[in-house]
C-alpha cells in the first residue's frame, strides 16, 4: 500500500511510520512524505498513492473534478492557528476578530499553497479586507517570512506557532476554535478502488490510526518522544507544544466533523475552487469507521 502523508507532527503517521503500531501489511507500506494537501492530491490523481493523510477541503476539490476517493476516517480537528509578533493584538486580547484582522489591513499574510485548509480558511475570513494573502509551498517558509516583514502574520497548522515562539516573539493572534469550529484540519483518504481491493488492510491500518490517536490523548509524553524519533528533526519539547495547541486527537467521524465539512462547499465554490454542491455521501464512506470507533467521538 502507497501511503501519502504531511510534515505536520501531531498526525499519527509518525507513529504508524515508527513501527510502535505494527499490524498485517505494516511492514509494505510505501511511505511518501508531501509538501501540502494540494500536491498531495496530484499525487491521488496520477495514482502514486493509495491513500493518505489530508484536509479535508483539497479532497474535495479533487472530488469536484471526477477523482474517485474517499474519506474513511477522521484524526484532529481544528487545526488552523493564525500567528503573528507579539506587538499585535490577539483575538484573547480583543474578543473581535474582525478587530484582530483590521490590524493587517494593507499587510500581507503567510499560508500554505492554494487550495490548502489553511488558505481556503483565511481566505474566507479576510473576505472585505484590504489583506494580501501570500502563499508558500512549504509551511516551514512562513516564519523566516514574518522574521524579514515580508508577511505580517502567518496561518497553518498548530507547528508554526510552536515554531514561531521559538524563532522570534510571537503569539497566536488567533486560535484554532475562533478561524473555523469544528474543522477537518485532516482526515484519512482513500483511492475508491483501494476500498473494494484492500477492504482488510483499511480495516487493520484504520484500527492502528484509532490507537495511534488515542495514544496521542493519553500518553502525550510518549507519542511526543516517538514522533520527534521518526521526524528527526524536532525534539520531544517541540512536538509536546504542538499538540497541547489543539488538543482534539481521534478518528471518528461524528456528525459535527461532517458538517463542518460540508460547511466548506459554499466557500470553496465562492472562491472558484470547485463549480458544484458535494454532498456528504460524496465525500465520504463510513462503513469502516463505524466498525472500529463505535464510541462517542474523543475530539
């Protein structure tokens, strides 16, 4: 099985990559690691990949155009955090976002490529703002950006305010809840035919990402240290930080995960990312899911 995934450190595949989490066919995984969500989905469309880990808006766009995928599974919710310096005010400071956002009026603004959870996020939100957004192929480039005033604030996954206050004096201006509740900042997709040849491994690695997640939950300490092991570039400090930002770890797929999904399709056609409704049979399929997590969801 070829398996897509991201640099972000809070997802279970640096645990399921670690080998801590073995199960039948674990060992033939073909792992790839993906700048972004959309270039991810560049890789679902040539067949490169059979499954992987992704915002959910990118799927959805691929889904709009004809891909045949899936979503079979949820991992975090609400992880989209705008950063900035510390000389600007945050949204625990105001209480208004829009408030907060009059501050980078005539200002340019970071986030990860075109299509990306993040960008479809702050793009709705900056909407009757006089705010340039600027968009990176790589979320690492954000915040030597902000270090040289070439953006004023960044938005992306909990990491870059992790990375942010170590590089320089920052604060999240504002956070996860407040940009978008409730937000599929990534779930497990799958190629459709992948489901109808492979429906025993989705089950086994579906029930390793069920237990990679509560891991995260419960042993915070000890997912931090395997991560940051399997990523080698980060220590356990940093990945501890990064999951205490949005703290909402599982792979159920509960009603208001769903929604708030569904919630993205007006954006997404507003934007011009996609020309039609999805609907939630289009998105997603439960059926396995429903096996392994049969519990309330733990987001």
């Amino acid at each position: 099985m070829k398996i897509g995934y991201l640099s972000t450190i809070y997802h279970t595949s640096f645990l399921l990559k670690s080998g801590k989490f073995k199960f039948q066919g674990s060992d033939n995984i073909e792992w790839t690691l993906y700048p972004t969500g959309p270039g991810m989905m560049k890789a679902f469309e040539s067949g490169e990949i059979d499954l992987g880990y992704i915002g959910l808006p990118p799927a959805m766009i691929g889904i709009s155009k004809g891909m045949r995928i899936k979503c079979i599974a949820g991992g975090h919710i609400e992880g989209t955090v705008m950063v900035a310096p510390g000389s600007y005010r945050s949204y625990k400071e105001i209480g208004n976002l829009r408030e907060v956002l009059k501050q980078f009026e005539g200002k340019n603004i970071g986030t990860p490529s075109s299509g990306s959870i993040h960008d479809v996020i702050i793009r709705s939100m900056i909407k009757g703002f006089d705010i340039n957004l600027k968009n990176y192929p790589w979320a690492d480039f954000i915040p030597d950006a902000i270090i040289s005033s070439e953006i004023a604030a960044g938005v992306g996954t909990p990491s870059l305010a992790t990375v942010a206050s170590m590089q320089f004096d920052s604060k999240v201006v504002i956070p996860p809840e407040k940009l978008w509740p409730n937000n599929p900042s990534y779930g497990i997709v799958v190629q459709e035919k992948s489901i109808d040849e492979a429906p025993e491994f989705i089950m086994k690695f579906l029930k390793a990402h069920e237990d990679a997640s509560n891991f995260i939950r419960e042993y915070p300490e000890d997912a931090a240290e395997i991560a940051a092991s399997e990523m080698g570039v980060v220590d356990k400090d940093f990945v501890l930080k990064t999951y205490t930002v949005s703290p909402h770890y599982c792979a159920s797929l509960p009603e208001d995960y769903i929604e708030s999904t569904l919630d993205f399709t007006p954006i997404l056609k507003e934007l011009g990312y996609i020309e039609k409704d999805l609907k939630k049979e289009d998105i997603f399929n439960l059926d396995f899911i429903r096996e392994i997590h049969m519990e309330n969801a733990h987001y």
